[in-house]
C-alpha cells in the first residue's frame, strides 16, 4: 500500500480529469461473510415458522368450513349449545319462565313438530305440563341449518318426548320451505292446530300491533330531510350488518335512550349524531317503539376469529379472574336483554359489538350504566373482546317483545 | 491499512469509530427487529393480549368446572352447581322467593368475601348462636333455605328435609370447591368481610340517595328486580315478598353492608364508600319484606328478643313510623305452585 | 467482469427467476382456486363507478385489504373478513392499495349501505365527519334551483349546502356511489382460499 | 398443494442462497481476481500507480465528453423541469393532505391525481431521465471511448419527454391505468419504450466497443439496469393479462423493482463512479463490490411483495419477499463499506467538494434507506408501519434522499465539465444542500413519527379510526414544510443549471472542481 501514501502526503492536490476510479483489492471483510451466513440461517428458519402458522390458518379455515357445513357433533351436544341456557341440562325449564321439556306434550308430539317449533320459534301463552307460560323463544332458523336441526328435533323428542320417530335433513328442508315468512307461532293456541289433544291452550291476547305512524315509517324508509333513512344503513328490518348494529328486538327503552345520547352528545358517533339532532321526542319513541317490536332472524355470523368456547364461557359464566361478570348475569339468560340498561346481544353483529367494547376500553363510549360496561370492556383483552362478540352473534336472534316488570312475580303470577 | 493509520492516525481512528459506531447502531436496531420477528421478544401482537392482572391470587384456587371428575361423584357436583346456580328450578319446590344461591355466593360460591363455599365447607360442622347448637353443612344449607330462600312459602312449604338429595349435592359440590382447602383453619376471603363503622353511623334516608344512583338500574328502582322477556328473574329483588325473609343473615344492616361493600355493584366491588355501604344496606333493610319462620306464634317483639337480640336490623323497629317484621302479605297461593289442581313437579 | 453478455444474460436469467417466484408461480397457484361462491362480476353501473374510483385515484387513501384478526383489528372496525385472493378476480385493474389515510374500503358497502349517506359524503365528508381529510368532490354534483322529477337530491345539514336551490347528484356521483355499494365481500369463502397466512396465531391451535 | 409450495418457497430461497455462497466461495479462492496490471487499463496517463495528480483540469482531454454532451445537457433539463413541476405538485398534494378543501373545484385538482402526477412525474421525469443522464456521461469514460449513435439518444430524449408529458396529461384528465407507479396509459407506454430502445441502442453499441477489457463496478449496475427496467417495464404494462391479486403482485414486483433495479444501481453505480472520481482514491475493496452487486441483483429482485403482507395471496410468497428483503443486508453493508470508508479516510474532500458532499450524502441515505426497508419489511414491524405514512418517508429516503441528491451532485459534478465554465451562482449550490437536506430531515422524521403513531393507533381496537387521522395532522403539516423546504432548493437548482447553460463566463479553472 504504498500508493496511498503518494495520496496522502498531497491531499490537497486536486485529481487530474482524467483519473478514472478504480478498486483496491483489500479482502472481503471476515463480518460480511458472517452476517451472509447468520441471516441465511435466520431465513431458512423463518420459512420453517410460516410454515407452521400457514398450516394453524389452512387448519383453521378447514375448520370452519366444516362447522358452517356439515354435521355437527350430534343431537346431545347441539342441545347443551342451544337450549340449555333456558330449558336447563336436564330439560325442566325454568319455573314460571320456560317451559318444560321433559315429558312435555309438545315433545312427546314427535320430533316433526318439535322442529316446527324450532324453526319459528314461540310468541305468545303456552300452557306446558299444567303451567302457564309467556313464551317468547327466538327462532332458530338460521342459527341452525337443515341437519342441525333435524338432530336436535330427533334428540329432544326422543330424550324428553320418548318419541322413537326421528327427522331427517331432507324433511327439516321441506318444513322449513313450508314455513319461511310465516313468523313466529302465536302461543300455545296456534300450536294447538299442530298437536292433536293437546290441553286447552290459553288465548293470545289481544296485539294492538298497529303499524307506526305514517310519519314515523315515512323516517325509518325515507329518511326526512335532512337525514338519510335509518333502514338506509341498518336495514329494512334492522338487521344491522359489520359495524352497523342490530336493532331488532332491542327494548324501545334502550333504542329510546342511545338516540337521546346521540343527540345530547353524550355517546359520539358523527353518523348517528347528525341523524339523531335532527328526531324530535316523538321520532325518537317511535323509531324506537317500531324496532322494538321487529322480530328478525338473525344475519349474524362470527366473523371476528374469535374463540367461541372461550366467548361462550365469557358470556354464560364471565371471568372473575378478571373481575368480569357473565355477559347473561345482567343482559339475562340468553342475551335477551334485561329492561332498558341492559340491551339484547343475542345475534348482535360482532363487528359492532367487538367495537363497541373496544370503545369502551378506550373511553370513547361511555353511556353506560354506573360506568359499568367501561371497567368490564377494559378489563377483557382484545382476543377476549373478539372470542364474545363472536359467541353472542352465534346466538337466534331475540324474540321481540315488550319487557314485563317483576310486578307480575308479585301479583302472585296470576296471569302466568 | 497500517500505513495509514500511522500516517494519519487521528483521522483513521475517528473515521473507524464512526463507521463502527453507525455500524453498530444500525446492527443493533437490525437485532432487535429480528428478534422480535422469531417471537423472542414480546411484541405488539402479543403485547395486545396482556391486560392489568386483576387475579386475586392471594386467596385460595377452588377448581374450575372442566375439572369436574367425570365419574358418580363428579355428576353429584355438576347436581350440585346446577342447584346452585339455578336453585328455583332444580331445587324449585322448596324456594319460596325469586332467588338463588349464587345471588349472594357470586361465581357458583367461588368470589371471595362473597361468603365463598370453599371457604364455608371447611368451617363446619360448627357451633351457631342463632339456634345455639351444633351446625352441620346441612344444618346451615337448611337454614339457608329457610331464611335466605324464603321456604316456607314454596311448593313443598319448608326446606328440603334432612337427608334429602338436594343437600348431598350441594355439599358434593362444596367439597369439591374446597379441594386442597386447610381444614379447620379460617380461610382469607370467607364470609363476607366487613365494613368498618363510620362516625355517621347508618341511615335509611341517606341510603336511599345511594341506592337510587348505583343499584336501582339493575335492582329496580322498587328494589324488585328485573327480569328477562320470558319472565326469567335476572336481577334479584332485595325486598318485598319475594325476596329473603327477616331471618336471613342478609337482613342484618352489617352483613348486608360488608356484602355490598365487597361485591356491588357487581363488577365494581369497593366501588362504594364504607358509609355508603351502610346507608344503603339499612336502606334495603328498612323495607319489609317476607316475616321471620322462627316467629311462629310469638309476637314480633318476642321474636325480636329472642331472636334478634343486640343484632343490627330494623325488625321490630319502627321506622317511617311503621313497625317492620310483620312480613309481607302471602300471595294467594304459594310461588310456582300449578295453576291446575295437580301436576308434576319439574325436578324428579 | 470483463466481458459484457455473460454480465447481462446473468443479470437478466436472475430477473426471469424472480419473475417466475414473484408473478408467473402465484399466479398460477391462484388461477387453479376456486372463484367464491358469492361474488358477482360488477354491474355497468358499478363498473363506470369504478372507473371513477380508479380515475380519482382513491386508491392512494383507502386500501381494499382487511387483515386477519390475528394480526389487526380491522373486522372489529367493521372492515370485514380477511379478504381472499378469490375476492378480486373481476378487479382489472386491482385497487388493493397500501395506505390508509382513510379506512378500508372492501365491504364498505355492507358496512355503509346508505346511497343517501355516501352522496352527502361525496359532496362534503367534513359535513359528516368534522376531522376528515378526505377531499370534496363538488365537481361530480350540481347546483340547482329546484330538483326534477328524475334528480337525486343530496341531504346536506345546515351549511354545507347553496344558500339557495338544492344539490343534485350527477351520473358520475351515482354510479360511484354504486361501485361502493358494491363492495361486498362477507359472503363464505372456499376452503382452498389463499391468502397470506402468515400471522395465524400457533398457540390459537389448541 | 401446501406442500408443492413450501418446496418452492424453499427451493427458490436455497437457490439465492447458493449462488451467494458460491460467489463468496469464488472471491474467497480467486475465482475472480483480476490481477492488478488487468485492472490498472482503467487508468489513464496517471498508469496503474495511481490518479494523475498534476493538479490540473484539462477539460475533456479525451473528446469523448464532447459526444456525450449534448444528449446529456438535454436530459438533465428536461429532469429539471420535470423536478420542478413534480415537487411542486407534491407540495401541492402534501398540502391538500391537511387543507382538504383548498383547490378543490376540478377533478384534475384532486388529492389523487396530483399525488399520481408527482409520483410519475419524479420517477419518470426526473429520477430516471437523470440517471440515463449519467449513464450517457459515466459508461464512455469509463470504457474510454467516444459514445457511439449519439444522436439517437436525442431521438430519445424527445420522445420520452413527450411521453411523459402525454402520460401526465391522461391521467390528470382521468385516463390511467389505474396501479401506483403505473398510472400511465399502456398506449402512452409505447413512447417510453420506444424512447428507451432510442436509449440503449447507443449505449450497448458503445460498451461493445470499449478500449478497456476491464469493466468498472459502475459499469456493471447500469448494464445490468438497462436489460432489467426494460423488461420490468413491458411485463407490467402488458395491457389485458393481469387481474386481481395476480395483477397486484405484477404491480408490486414491478413498483419495486423500479427502486431496486432501475433507481437503485443508477444511484449506486453514479456514487461508485464519482466518489473515487472526486477523492482521487481508488475504491475500497472489489471482491466486495461484487457482493454488492450479485447480492442486490439476487435479492432485491424478490423482494417487491412485501408491499402486500398481510394480504390476500399465497404466504409463501409474501415470506418469500420477507427474507429476500432482510437478506439486502447483505449487498448494502457490502456497498456500505465500499464506499463509507473510501469517504471516511478522506474526510476533507467533503469540505473540498461540494458534489462529493451531495453524493456521500446520499449513499450514507441508501444505506439507511435499505436497513430500514429490510427491517420494515418483517412481519412484526410491517403491522404497525403498513398502510401509513411511514411508508410515504421510507420512498422518500429511498428515491428522494438517496438517488436524488446523489443525482444533484452528479449534476453539479458534469455540468462545470460539460460546459467548460463554472457555475453562475456557486453560492446557491450550498443553500441548495442545506435546503434539500434540513427539508428532508423535516419530512422523513415527520412522516416517521406520525406514521408511526398512526400505525400504532389502527391497532389498537380501543382507539377510534377518526383518532389514526386526528393525530397525523400535525406531522403532515411539518411535512409539507420539508417538502417546500426541498421544492425551493429544486428551484435554486434549476436556477444554477440554466446559469451555467446560459452565461457564458470565463473559466476559472481552479475554481471549477472544488465550488
């Protein structure tokens, strides 16, 4: 290297135009050599590691495919997943408020019938095995498809019923064809036609279910104005969809007071603020009462990745490691929703839900209760928020109906 | 290299520890990104799931239910959490009120200071003053009946005999929460805790402010709960007649306000001051509510004496200026009792 | 290095075989997937409205990608599901983008289905949303004294609109308006749907 | 199917792998060695002991700049003028990122299209019509003959600006193609391409015809840039073959190949040439620059999907891309310190030479510039900074940082040379720096940091979208003060340029290469 020197000792000399660059030979530096070789090793790693999680997701993807699709784990275990929050494990209902499965007439009557009831649900009295109930069971129709619920027809007929008949997908297909857009039975009475010898059915009383008023219909399909109509983005007949949230069956108390918080600021959302300062008091009850009285199927599927068996254990059990209540200690068995401070979840959109608790968490909703939603929200994880949303959209839809004071338990029950 | 650095050895040596200082920066920050990548460091994936550990891990671990041996005894426990959790339908004759056991023992008996049934099994048998003898667990699960789920008025008109079912799988259940329990030694978290007195003492006039801002959206503004579409009791009532009757523990201002103090609103326990614990614990109190089944044919204010001597309740006191401990009229007929002559009871 | 072809047929040779890694072998693998089930080619509508979207370069804000949930919350943001490979067969050009100054767009549809909401949005986003950075496009509307019988009008709050007449909506704004409608994809994927897989969770297995 | 595509993933990354190991292996035993009287035919009159150091500036000794001149001239105004009218349009978009209703009455004016014009107009206009610039003026001298057919690439130049021209007018008037970085019309495309063949044609003809066995380092990144743009150029455009996903693929392995194949060696091959040119002091080391530039061609060449992780194609190939793009580390330390160190142990020459300071400059920015791409390319790290503006910064230190102000001083090193005068108003070529690079430092750390808490912000569930956009403001704000900051120092640019084309004045010779 003795060239440098040359260079050196006359820095200050200018080079000639004529140089052209050129390379020294000096070695490739032993660390280059080192990093190539780590960051090959790095690499061939890495691709193993995408392996694995490329075949966790394929998995996964199998998986629902499988769960949306085809037979599931059979009669037994769909009931545990789908009736017992109401009619109990062992099918003896709830005194006073749901009605017996076991040795019920309407089990006994065979699984035909029991699928019926399934498909389109109950609104209205029923008298089972001597009680009075008030029935309001959600319709499973789409939360269960053909094969569900001919297993679990078969299962419930049979193990409460001691029917030995049992159903099969193609005749569930045809019923649920024989009864699509025909609602809900109305209590024990409509039934009555379906069931030979079944006891004397209590009447339905007398619904004084008017349409809304025309200036109210005029909002919810028209929007007036200057606000766009609420079905517009929540759907002819609410059914919410992502981040659009479910209104059917949501108690007129609950509507009432989300739009009120709308308009006074108290609960943020640009979209709803400007819609709602715009409703008078009476838009608002009527906009409410009408929602309110919709009964939906539901359009809610998990969508979030959440991990159901976890969701499920949030909502029916809660996590007091985390100081988190059952979703269903305060919304009610089965997410129905509890007076006008606790909203139906059951079908809620994940989507909504998911952002909503994650709203919570991070202060931006806070019209809840006693602040009691915001310290629940932020003490679940993000995966846990993900794992309830999914669960309760798993969930039939919420019957619609008018929320009954604890006055009726006191008046002794007379009317049950 | 070596020439130069003797040649100009300050510029060699300051270039060098500048391109190795920016080298090693940047290597570093290379590190520290691969790392994260293969998942040695947590990142903010994962970092997303951690959330304030709100574990009370000072107090016993009962079990969790996918533990539940899966054998006879096993079933007796599951028996018993069903009745438990949902003591108006699987043990539904002998309920005289709207309530279950988990209304006051939170998380199926497992909350602490939420008189916690691992805490309970390992306590009995024990000596009680209220009826001055020796309780076994089924002695105080009888009681509970009686009192707390106001028996008298069910189907079957008192609480489950002894020896019934009913006991053998709640206690199966309790046994098994207590799983690894020290016996006979009191346990942290057992019973309700306690409030400490204030200077203001209690007052139901006050406790009515407080219950009106923190527990009438759930209890009802009437104290009566609330229940779901179907008629389901979801929030249970703190008085009138379907709640727990004047000799349930409940009933004592204390035990009502160490019970508040530690676990409502649900959710947020502590959320309430010590006073405020109290003024609304004598609010509750101070509404009548089912009468005492000790009373008999004694009157109120031998009930009291005998009964309620020196505890911190409102029965036989006058307040508003009416006597309370007269218990609230019987409805016409007992709760859940069939509206045709006869029919099947739901358990069996 | 001395000689000049072999320095360029190597060079080249490398850029085939990126070629080959990068386009020809992916594009393979997902010609050979299944096409969903739900999805529908677009409309003549939908198609000029995406030619407006594509022309007003939409893309540069708002991408059309939702991610798994495993690596960011966007379904809870309402975005939906992690898009597949399959989603996007009828998008020529794709308008996948790789900003998000502004949400994903992908069933924004779905999410937005009000065509009254998205023409108010158009005409002025700050109308809605007094922090938006989203430009205005008062060029796809038009004043007029009084609407006719075929115009639709634009619902404006106080403000935002003439101080006399009302806006219309012109063609453009519609058939834009409908491309966004458009934009669904919550339907069921196949289960030989591809995509990026990457962040699937291991631990999530059990 | 999993499987066949894990083997591909695999097989693909074990080739790149190989061929780095044998090269390595090859320098390691000599393979390549040229010996010293091989490589000493680059030199001229100096000989093979080094630089002629007589101290004077014969200008174009040779004649073989007289030929290059005029191609040269006219492509580095028409980079110019495109420098100045696309930076002015992305003030203009950066501004319209903050006052959304500020020009807003026609479609033209759009956030949109002006951010597509800046974009085409930068890459296009300027970045690669300059680099073509000193590749015109670079790879005669470096091979020591007189460029040949030059009057084709004048041919070219036309019909490439109005290419361009065309191409900015469609799509501002709504016809585009519709992808980032190739938003110019198919049809319009054409020109390009021909424009291009007009480009090389002369080039090749003249690397074929050299006096020197020996091709210098630069020589090999623009040779190899003039086979690999072309061909990335007419598969991506190809009109009617792409689709979907697939066509997204094709959009990013092209988008970034233009960096990393076309800006990337132009850039790197312009540093290569001038920074021992000015130092007078040969390179670091060879065998090192072979690495850096087999390396970059094996591993930047995959790399360009990570602009879709998290996406929806086959994992395999964004992994691929993943591991291609950490792997750059490999080339850039290699180029790093081939040519930091050569600075580094002539550190006057930065206070001698204003070009050289422009240059090291932006070759110490694609180093950094290429570990932050590596290192943004990791899956952890893409979740937080994907889809923000984060990204905006890392091209800009990638295109802007590093090439162009590469590309500054090689303006300000030819241009003296070119005309045999020196500049008009030296002292703007200082202000210049100072404006381009304190402009910059404002928009990379702005863009930095607020996409960073952006990023930060769209991932967490519990925070509202409105708050991701909220937060940014302030940072696009500082941002469109760095990017005025650096259109001003365009503007003295061009000033200095027409100066020097226009007003003839008497050479200083002393004065002309230090500035």
């Amino acid at each position: 290297m003795t060239r440098t020197s040359k260079q050196t000792a006359s820095r200050n000399v200018k080079p000639g135009e004529d140089f052209e660059p050129w390379e020294s030979h000096n070695r490739v530096p032993l660390l280059v050599i080192w990093i190539a070789l780590a960051l090959g090793v790095w690499g061939t790693a890495l691709l193993f590691q995408d392996q694995s999680s490329y075949s966790v997701a394929q998995g996964e993807r199998a998986a629902d495919e499988v769960a949306a699709h085809d037979a599931p784990e059979g009669g037994a275990a769909l009931f545990l997943a789908n009736c017992s929050t109401c009619h109990q494990p062992n099918g003896v209902g709830v005194r006073l408020a749901v009605p017996p499965l076991q040795d019920s007439e309407f089990a006994k009557a065979g699984p035909e019938v029991v699928a019926q009831i399934m498909l389109r649900g109950i609104d209205g009295p029923i008298r089972v095995k001597g009680f009075t109930f008030d029935g309001h069971m959600p319709s499973f129709a789409a939360a269960l498809d053909d094969d569900e619920v001919a297993q679990l027809a078969s299962y419930v007929a049979g193990r409460f019923g001691g029917a030995d008949a049992t159903l099969g997908r193609d005749q569930v297909g045809e019923l649920r064809d024989a009864h699509a857009g025909s609602g809900s039975w109305q209590g024990g009475a409509e039934l009555a036609g379906l069931v030979p010898g079944l006891p004397t059915q209590p009447a339905m009383p007398a619904m004084a279910q008017a349409g809304p008023d025309p200036a109210i219909s005029d909002l919810i399909f028209a929007g007036k104005g200057d606000v766009w109509s609420c079905a517009s983005c929540h759907g002819g007949l609410g059914q919410g969809a992502e981040s659009t949230p479910r209104l059917a069956g949501l108690s007129q108390g609950y509507i009432v007071k989300q739009l009120r918080d709308f308009r006074a600021g108290e609960r943020q959302n640009e979209q709803m603020s400007f819609v709602a300062k715009e409703l008078s008091d009476f838009e608002i009850e009527g906009v409410a009462t009408y929602y309110a009285g919709l009964r939906v199927d539901s359009t809610a599927r998990p969508a979030l990745g959440g991990d159901l068996a976890r969701g499920e254990r949030i909502a029916l059990q809660g996590d007091w490691s985390l100081g988190v209540p059952a979703c269903f200690s305060c919304h009610g068995p089965s997410g129905f929703g509890v007076g006008a401070d606790f909203p139906a979840l059951a079908a809620q959109q994940p989507a909504y839900l998911a952002s909503q608790l994650a709203a919570w968490a991070g202060g931006h909703r806070n019209n809840s209760p006693l602040g009691l939603m915001d310290r629940i929200s932020r003490a679940l994880p993000e995966s846990d928020r993900r794992a309830v949303a999914d669960y309760l959209a798993s969930l039939p839809a919420v019957p619609a109906v008018e929320q009954k004071a604890m006055a009726r338990i006191e008046g002794g029950g007379d009317e049950l | 290299m070596s020439s130069e650095h003797q040649e100009d050895a300050g510029q060699g040596r300051s270039a060098k520890r500048l391109i190795l200082a920016a080298g090693g920066g940047l290597a570093l920050v290379a590190l520290g990104a691969l790392a994260l990548e293969s998942g040695w460091v947590p990142g903010w994936i994962s970092g997303r799931e951690t959330v304030e550990n709100m574990t009370q891990s000072d107090y016993f671990q009962p079990p969790s239910d996918a533990d539940i041996p899966d054998s006879p005894f096993g079933e007796a426990v599951k028996r018993g959490r069903d009745i438990f959790m949902n003591t108006s339908t699987n043990a539904g004759e002998y309920v005289g009120n709207g309530l279950a056991c988990s209304n006051c023992h939170l998380d199926g008996g497992r909350q602490p200071l939420s008189a916690p049934m691992w805490a309970a099994w390992t306590r009995y048998p024990m000596y009680r003053k209220k009826n001055d003898q020796i309780n076994t667990m089924e002695d105080r699960v009888m009681g509970c009946f009686t009192f707390s789920m106001n028996a008298q008025h069910s189907v079957a008109g008192g609480p489950p005999p002894h020896g019934s079912d009913v006991y053998r799988d709640l206690e199966s259940y309790f046994y098994w929460l207590a799983t690894g329990a020290p016996t006979n030694v009191p346990m942290d978290g057992n019973g309700f805790g306690k409030v400490a007195k204030t200077d203001l003492g209690y007052s139901p006039e006050r406790g009515a402010g407080v219950f009106a801002a923190n527990c009438a959206v759930c209890h009802g503004p009437d104290g009566h709960g609330q229940t779901d579409a179907n008629g389901r009791i979801v929030f249970p009532p703190l008085w009138g007649p379907n709640s727990y009757n004047w000799g349930a523990g409940m009933a004592r201002i204390d035990t009502a306000a160490a019970f508040v103090k530690n676990n409502m609103p649900l959710s947020q326990p502590g959320k309430l001051s010590d006073q405020d614990a109290w003024d609304v614990a004598a609010f509750v109190n101070s509404h009548e509510r089912p009468k005492d089944a000790r009373q008999g044919d004694m009157t109120i204010e031998e009930t009291r004496q005998r009964f309620h001597d020196g505890d911190q309740i409102y029965y036989g006191q006058k307040v508003d200026g009416v006597l309370l401990g007269v218990g609230t009229p019987d409805p016409e007929r007992p709760v859940g009792a069939p509206e045709l002559p006869v029919g099947p009871t739901p358990l069996e | 290095m001395n000689r000049y072809l072999p320095l360029v047929l190597i060079a080249f040779g490398i850029l085939a075989f990126a070629t080959l890694m990068l386009v020809i072998a992916p594009g393979i693998q997902m010609a050979q997937r299944t096409v969903p089930e739900g999805l529908r080619p677009y409309s003549e509508q939908e198609s000029r409205g995406r030619k407006q979207y594509v022309s007003l370069g939409c893309v540069y804000c708002h991408s059309q990608q939702p991610r798994s949930p495993d690596q960011a919350p966007d379904v809870e943001r309402g975005w939906g599901r992690p898009s597949v490979a399959g989603d996007y067969v009828f998008d020529r050009p794709h308008q996948l983008g790789t900003m998000r100054t502004g949400p994903d767009l992908l069933n924004v549809g779905v999410r937005l289905p009000s065509e009254s909401w998205h023409l108010t949005h158009l005409y002025q986003p700050r109308a809605i949303f007094g922090w938006s950075i989203m430009p205005a496009y008062p060029y796809l509307f038009e004043e007029k004294a009084e609407a006719g019988p075929e115009d639709t009008v634009v619902v404006l709050p106080e403000g935002f609109g003439p101080e006399s007449g009302v806006v219309v909506a012109r063609p453009e704004a519609l058939d834009l308006t409908a491309y966004l409608l458009a934009l669904d994809r919550t339907y069921p994927i196949p289960e030989d749907a591809l995509r990026d897989d990457g962040y699937a969770r291991k631990e999530s297995g059990s | 199917m999993p499987i066949t595509m894990g083997l591909l993933l695999g097989l693909s990354f074990v080739v790149s792998l190989l061929a780095l190991s044998f090269l390595i292996w090859a320098i390691a035993t000599r393979q390549f060695a040229l010996d010293r009287a091989h490589a000493a035919t680059v030199f001229g009159k100096g000989g093979a002991d080094g630089p002629d150091t007589d101290g004077t500036h014969l200008f174009d000794t040779t004649g073989i700049d007289r030929v290059s001149a005029r191609p040269v001239r006219l492509l580095i105004l028409g980079a110019i003028f495109w420098l100045v009218l696309g930076s002015t349009f992305g003030v203009i978009a950066s501004l319209k990122l903050h006052w959304p209703d500020w020009l807003n009455q026609a479609a033209p004016l759009t956030f949109g299209r002006m951010r597509a014009l800046h974009l085409n107009l930068v890459a296009y206009g300027w970045l690669s019509q300059i680099g073509i610039a000193c590749m015109f003026w670079i790879l005669p001298r470096i091979f020591r003959t007189p460029l040949r057919a030059p009057q084709l690439p004048v041919i070219g130049f036309w019909i490439w600006n109005i290419g361009v021209a065309l191409g900015a007018l469609a799509f501002s008037q709504g016809w585009t193609d519709g992808e980032e970085w190739l938003e110019f019309p198919w049809q319009l495309d054409t020109l390009l391409v021909l424009a291009g063949v007009f480009f090389v044609v002369p080039l090749v003809k003249t690397a074929r015809a050299r006096e020197v066995d020996h091709i210098y380092v630069t020589g090999w990144y623009f040779l190899a840039a003039m086979v690999w743009f072309p061909c990335l150029f007419f598969i991506a455009n190809l009109p009617g073959i792409h689709y979907g996903v697939e066509e997204a693929t094709v959009n990013w392995w092209f988008a970034h190949n233009v960096l990393g194949l076309w800006l990337t060696p132009l850039g790197v091959g312009t540093a290569y040439y001038f920074i021992p040119k000015i130092i007078g002091k040969p390179i670091y080391s060879y065998s090192l620059s072979l690495i850096g530039f087999w390396g970059l061609a094996l591993f930047y060449s995959q790399v360009g999907i990570h602009h879709l992780i998290g996406g929806p194609l086959p994992t395999w190939v964004v992994t691929l891309s993943v591991v291609h793009s950490v792997m750059m580390f490999i080339p850039v330390i290699a180029v790093a310190i081939n040519q930091h160190v050569t600075v580094a142990r002539n550190l006057w020459a930065l206070k001698e030479s204003l070009p050289l300071r422009f240059i090291s400059f932006g070759a110490v920015m694609y180093t950094l510039a290429s570990f932050q791409g590596s290192i943004e390319a990791l899956r952890s790290v893409n979740t937080i900074t994907h889809f923000t503006h984060y990204t905006v910064g890392h091209a800009h230190l990638g295109a802007y940082a590093f090439v162009s102000i590469v590309m500054f001083g090689a303006a300000y090193h030819i241009m003296p040379r070119m005309v045999g005068r020196d500049f008009a108003h030296p002292g703007l070529i200082r202000l210049h720096f100072w404006l381009v690079v304190l402009g910059f430092a404002i928009y990379f750390f702005a863009l930095t940091i607020g996409g960073l808490l952006q990023g930060l912000a769209m991932l967490d569930a519990t925070r509202s979208f409105a708050e991701s956009v909220i937060l940014t403001k302030p940072w696009l704000e500082a941002r469109s003060v760095g990017g005025t900051m650096m259109t001003l120092g365009h503007i003295l640019f061009a000033i200095n340029v027409i100066g020097i084309l226009r007003k003839p004045r008497a050479i200083a010779q002393s004065a002309v290469a230090a500035e």
